[in-house]
C-alpha cells in the first residue's frame, strides 16, 4: 500500500490517497465520520474543535460503498479555511517559534522567516487524513476480526493502574469516558489535572496504551530488519506529532525482569471452538506484546506511546524573534490544553494501517476473496 496525506491546517482541505487497497472492501462512510469524530473529542481540546465538523468526502475508489482496487481519495473539508491558493489569505505572520513545536527547526530547514509557512503543515490537524485511511484499514481488518482500541494510561503523573484482560473490557470501560480512561478513580484525578492545566495556561502530555486483538501468527518477518512487525509499528507510531516514546508490550519494564519472571511460556490447546487466532499454541502472560522475533505470535498486540505536552503555552516559555534576534516570549495562539484522546485514536488508526501492510505482505491477494481464501488455507496448515 501507499499512503499520500496533504494539507494545510487552515487550508481548503485536508487529503490522503490510498493506492495498493485490495478490491471488494465494503467502506462505511458512516465509520469513518465516527473515528474522526473521536478524534475531534476529550477534555481538553482547543477551540478549533468547537469550529470544525469533520467528516469525510470519499472522492475515488469505491463503487456502491465496495472498494474497485483503484486509488482511494477522500477530503475532508476544513470550515477554519483561511488559506486560499488562488487569493490572498487572512492568516497572520509568526515570528517567534514556540519551543517544543516545529517551529524553530523548520525556519532553519526550510530558511522561512515566516512561521506560519511552517506550522501550517506541522500541526497535527494532519492527522485527519491518517485516521481517516486508518478507519479504511480498520474496516478490512474487520474482515479477519482483528479489532484495534486504546486507553489512556496516565496524564501528566497521574497514572492509572489497571489492567485490562481483554479488548472488549476496554471498550466496555471506556464507553462515556471524557478521557478514554478504564479507571474512573484515575478519571476523576485527571480530569482535575487537565483542567487546572486549562485555567493556569499549561499544558499536558500522557501515555496511550493500544491494542490490537485478533491478529492471527506470522505477521511481519525476522528475516529482514524492514520487516519486522515491532520496527514498522514503533516508526509509525514515533511518526505521530508529540510522540516521544514507544513500547512493545512489557516494554522498558522487561529490561529490569529476569527471564524466569516474564518470559511467555507456550502452551497448547486442542479445543475447537475457539477463534482463528486463539487456536492451537497460546500463551498465559503476553509480556512480549504479541510479538517475538519481530512477527505476531497470535496474542493481542500491546503498544505503548508517550506523549510530550501540547507545545502552545497559555504562559509561553522564553523564545528569540527570528527578525530582530531579540529575547521575547513564545506567542500565545490557539491551541489544545491536553490531546491525549485524540493521541489514541490517531495511534489505533496508525496501528491499523501498519497491521494492513503486513496482513497484505502475508496474504497477498488483489481482491477481497483471495486474500480470505490465502488466510483460511494458512490458518488451515498452522
Ligand atoms: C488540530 C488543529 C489545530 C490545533 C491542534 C490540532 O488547530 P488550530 O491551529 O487552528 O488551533 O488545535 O494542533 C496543535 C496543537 C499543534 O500543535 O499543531 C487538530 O485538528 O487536531
């Protein structure tokens, strides 16, 4: 598959074309207009978020909502627009860079005294485009019941502590949450946090925790490093803006354990009426997070990202005007107080497409029924 994103934040639309999508996918508008929405949710978001209606316009690549094989375009229209290619726009001119933003670094690449010409496209609205091709993904993922969600894990120092056994207790768990929490006691604490954060002019990060269920064995390779299934989740996942840190299952923690203690033992089962992937050998612990020797092993798939806080501050940090050289403050513009809800939606959809390719790069296929009849004859032999 190949992914195109484009856009600007206040630009007329914000794109993606998605090329290499196999033919005969049936694509729910509808799906796609929730996950955006989600995304667009959770305390703390800014006011841009009240502005926008995200929703999707499916411009090529499909026919009476199935996929053709041809590449996929979809738009979604920013009502925030003020920058129009063919006349003049409205978007003031930045000159002093915002620490922690790209700001700084892109004047310096790109030689713009202009900060707007940077932060335009580096702001993270282009994460409209991936989740809208990771709701595509996710739909074919669906197919071979392999079902993507995240959690929230913690917000500034406030960490939630519990675990959860499966996929559908985090759905279940974080039905009406405003921060995508499993843990209401850790809830409470944190929408206490995000909002003080608000009223001071501060900002936060915090920790998202995705998992993947239903992945059958096999996806990904050792025999290259490229093709390693935790190498091409960590680079997609690092991709994601305010994205410092990722973790595969037990993660850092599985550095200071001995073997003995967190090693997944193997184990088989012989019944029947179990799923594709739960069938045969299986494990009681998943400290790998689904993955040895950079291929899935068949249990859920357990990633881990750290967020730095939002860069725009309410009581911007010391910055140096590019034009005069002089000392000034970052400016205060716009901007979200805490995204970590948005942070998970947008590494779920990321996720899904990483789990796409390799679904791909295993089952080959150009169509739908190829690539179910590769599948079930795979499962059939493992
Ligand atoms: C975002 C849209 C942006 C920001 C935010 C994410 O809109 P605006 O710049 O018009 O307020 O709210 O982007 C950032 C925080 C950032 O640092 O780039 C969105 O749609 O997610």
């Amino acid at each position: 598959m190949r992914i195109l994103t484009a856009g600007e934040s206040h630009g007329t639309y914000m794109a993606a074309i998605l090329e290499g999508f196999p033919k005969g996918v049936k694509i729910e508008k509808e799906f796609i207009d929730c996950e955006l929405k989600r995304r667009m949710s959770g305390l703390g978001r800014g006011k841009r978020m009240s502005i926008e209606i995200d929703k999707v316009e499916i411009v090529s690549g499909l026919r009476n909502k199935v996929t053709l094989g041809s590449p996929i375009t979809i738009l979604v229209k920013n009502k925030d627009a003020k920058i129009f290619s063919q006349k003049k726009d409205n978007l003031t001119s930045l000159s002093i860079p915002r620490p922690a933003h790209a700001d700084l670094a892109g004047a310096l690449k790109y030689q713009e005294n202009d900060l707007r010409n940077i932060l335009e496209r580096a702001s993270a609205r282009e994460t409209v485009s991936r989740v809208s091709i990771g709701a595509i993904c996710k739909q074919f993922l669906l197919n071979f019941n392999i079902k993507i969600t995240s959690f929230t894990i913690s917000v500034g120092d406030i960490i939630s502590q519990m675990k959860p056994k499966n996929i559908l207790e985090i759905i279940s768990k974080v039905k009406n949450s405003k921060l995508n929490c499993i843990d209401r006691e850790a809830e409470k604490l944190i929408v206490r946090e995000v909002e003080k954060a608000q009223r001071i002019g501060d900002s936060l990060g915090g920790v998202v925790e995705v998992w993947a269920e239903g992945s059958p064995p096999g996806l990904g390779s050792f025999m290259h490093f490229d093709k390693r299934l935790d190498s091409q989740l960590a680079a997609y996942l690092m991709s994601i803006p305010a994205v410092k840190g990722v973790e595969i299952g037990l993660g850092f923690e599985y550095a200071r354990k001995r073997g003995s203690a967190s090693h997944d033992a193997i184990y088989y089962t012989t019944k029947k009426n179990l799923s594709a992937c739960q069938q045969g050998f299986y494990r009681k612990t998943n400290n790998s997070g689904g993955i040895e020797g950079g291929i899935s092993t068949g249990e859920p798939i357990v990633l881990r990202i750290a967020m730095k806080p939002i860069a725009t501050l309410g009581k911007p940090l010391d910055s140096v005007n590019l034009t005069t050289k002089q000392r000034e403050k970052a400016p205060v513009i716009r901007s979200d107080t805490c995204a970590i809800v948005a942070c998970g939606v947008i590494a779920e959809s990321m996720a899904a497409i990483c789990l796409t390719e390799a679904f791909l790069d295993k089952f080959g296929g150009d169509a739908l029924e190829e690539i179910k009849t590769n599948y079930k004859n795979y499962i059939k032999a493992i």
